[in-house]
C-alpha cells in the first residue's frame, strides 16, 4: 500500500436478504460492508486479524459515525474505499466511502473509532512506539 492513500477495501452486491421491508439496503448491513473493509485496512497497514491474534492483540470499535447519502437497492453494485484518518495514544480512526459502481453516486459514509485491545485483559492498550510512525505515514488528511 502506498502511503497516505485511499484504498479499494470491498467489493459486492446488494442482495434481497439485505434489504428491508422498504426495498433497500438495510442499516445493519452497510455496518456490516464497512466493519469488513475496516478489517481489510488494517491488514493492509500490517494489523491483520491473524498477525494481532498471535500477538495477543485486537482492535474493537468504539465508536461508528454513518452517513447516508443515496439509497442502495437489490442489484447495486458497492465499492468501499478506506483510508487511514487519525493515529491516536490508543486507537485509529478509519474513514470508509461506499459508492455505487454503476453510477458512480456516493451512496454512504462511515468512520470509525478503533481502540488497541488487549485479547486476555479484555482492555485497552497503547499502540506501540515503533508502529506509530508507520502508521502515521498512511494517515489521510480530511480534505483528502
């Protein structure tokens, strides 16, 4: 991964099974695509599920900000690009784009508030030293 780059983290459908009553993508599921490409993010800063599992370590969120902007419905096509926003004492915070691969049309925006995670002590940990320069290589400005 280049430095301080969007990047493609998910790809997929709308299928009937994730729509609600209304016809359309439902809330759980755009949640869902975004936890999903937060993970492939991580993996491609060096955080990946298994490389933190051996470690010990994890990342839990802590807080999700969505915005809806252009209604998906079955047989829409997503693509979700992440970006790296904030490198804190503790946590990361990842901001997802979902757009519509048809059209083009931003159909949601999400960030999110990772926090490090101690997988035993079930607590917080600091990022360590030496990660955070690496990482603050790849963060995004929010003009960006």
């Amino acid at each position: 991964m280049g430095e301080a780059a969007w990047i493609e983290t998910y790809r997929g459908m709308v299928y009937p099974w994730q729509c609600d009553h209304q016809g359309h993508l439902t809330t759980m599921h755009y949640l869902g695509m975004f936890d999903q490409a937060g993970w492939h993010l991580l993996s491609r800063l060096g955080l990946g599920p298994e490389q933190l599992a051996n470690q010990g370590r994890g990342f839990v969120d802590v807080k999700d900000t969505l915005e809806y902007l252009a209604e998906q419905r079955v047989g829409s096509l997503i693509l979700v690009a992440s970006a790296l926003r904030k490198v804190g004492g503790t946590s990361l915070t990842l901001a997802h784009r979902m757009t519509n691969a048809a059209t083009g049309q931003l159909a949601a925006r999400c960030e999110m508030v990772a926090v490090h995670f101690d997988l035993e002590a079930r607590t917080k940990l600091p990022l360590p030293d030496d990660l955070r320069p690496r990482l603050l290589a790849h963060v995004v400005p929010a003009d960006a």
